[in-house]
C-alpha cells in the first residue's frame, strides 16, 4: 500500500494525513474484496524496514494501526471477514498486539474474505525465522536435513496454512518487491498501478482483477495447445 507521504504532500498536508486516508482505501479494498469473492487479501500495512521511519510517524501508525482494529471489529464481523497477521507480531507496541489478538479471535470462525495484514513483516526476516524453527528441530531430533524440500520449509513460514498469492497489486507506480512476501511470490502475476494508495478505488481493482485475468500463467511449463 505506497504512496500515502506522496499523496499528502502534493497536497500540503502531513505524510500522517496521507496515512488516514490510506486507512479509508483499506476499508474500501477489504468491503470490494468480499463483494467481489477474492479469497484472500494480503496487506503491506508495516514492514520491517518501515521501524527507521521517524519515530514520531511509526507512533501514528501505530495508533491508527490500533484504531483500526478497534473501530473495524464490527464491519470485519458484519462483513464476514477473518482477519489474520503475519511479520514478527512481537515487535508492535502491546496495546496493539491485545487489540489485534482479539480481532483475531473474534473473526476466526468466519467465512468469507480471510484479510492478512503483514505487519512488521520482511520476507527475509521470515524466511530467516523459518529457517531457525527448522534448524531448531533438526537440533532436537525432530526433523533430519535430508527430509526439507519445498513443501517442509513452506510450512514453517507465517503463511504455513495460506496459499500463495495469484496476484500482487504494487500502487504508486514502484517497480520493486520491498521485501514482501519473497518465498510466496515465485509465480506471482505483477500489476503495477500509477494509482497512489489513498486514492485506490474499487474501480481500480477490478482493472487489476480483469488484467490478471487475461495472463496466462505455465508456472514454468509449456504453453497447451
Ligand atoms: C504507505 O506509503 C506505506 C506505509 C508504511 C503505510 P508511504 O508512507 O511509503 O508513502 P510514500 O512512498 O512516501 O508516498
Ligand atoms: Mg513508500
């Protein structure tokens, strides 16, 4: 989700205004995902990186991070929604992390749209979190180097029961990974949209949608016919 600090500068206003009205397109997002019956919906929301930030714009994420899960608890409920998170949740201020356990647990039965928020999430720092638990096993005996392949290692990840994303959306433009997801996305579809985030409509997504909609995808294999 880029390009809330560009969208409020061009308009003279707080890169944290830019953030607030990002936070209105995730609520729109999330309510045309479950209209439009998409699965799932990972969200960049704070990445690993995003901690150098000055500490005065983390604690606004941070606090609207919090407010929204508070204040989205009954939409998430009423639209059927579960929500999820992966990223090192332990690093996220207390209050927010009890917040988004709650949400968590309220939602967990739910149905329709399952709604990932990454948070203080990098793919490296997962992978490399795997990989621990991995090594941590084989220490103890529970698992031997000669049983990892792909599927072992997958299921050591945050996203162990999620399926791999068909499609990533990139906003604002921005030609590069940022460290999102890079285990998940081998066979990943692109859609780079020029659409800074707070400006990001449902119409734009269905733009995305129909896009993706028209790759064929071989995952690595010969095309039939
Ligand atoms: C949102 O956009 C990303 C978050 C960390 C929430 P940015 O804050 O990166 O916006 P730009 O790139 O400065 O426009
Ligand atoms: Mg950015």
């Amino acid at each position: 989700m880029d390009g809330n600090g560009r969208w409020a500068r061009e308009r003279g206003l707080p890169r944290t205004e830019g953030h607030r009205e990002g936070a209105l397109a995730v609520q729109r997002i999330c309510a045309a995902c479950g209209e439009q019956g998409v699965d799932f919906l990972t969200l960049f929301a704070f990445s690993s990186e995003n901690w150098s930030r000055p500490q005065t714009e983390v604690k606004a994420l941070m606090a609207l991070l919090e407010e929204f899960l508070v204040g989205q608890r009954e939409e998430l409920m009423q639209r059927n929604i579960r929500l999820r998170a992966i990223g090192r949740i332990a690093d996220l201020p207390a209050s927010c992390q009890e917040q988004l356990a709650q949400s968590i647990e309220l939602t967990r039965h739910n149905s329709g749209l399952t709604l990932v928020l990454a948070l203080s999430y990098g793919g490296r720092e997962e992978i490399v979190d795997a990989t621990r638990r991995l090594m941590q096993k084989a220490a103890s005996g529970q698992c031997s180097p000669a049983e990892l392949n792909n599927a072992l290692f997958a299921q050591h990840l945050d996203t162990a029961d999620l399926p791999d994303p068909d499609l990533l959306i990139r906003s604002s433009g921005e030609l590069r990974l940022s460290n999102f997801l890079l285990w998940q996305l081998s066979y990943t579809e692109f859609y780079i949209s020029p659409v800074l985030w707070p400006d990001f409509e449902e119409s734009h997504l269905r733009e995305a949608i129909a896009a993706y909609s028209q790759r064929q995808r071989r995952f690595g294999a010969v095309p039939e016919g």
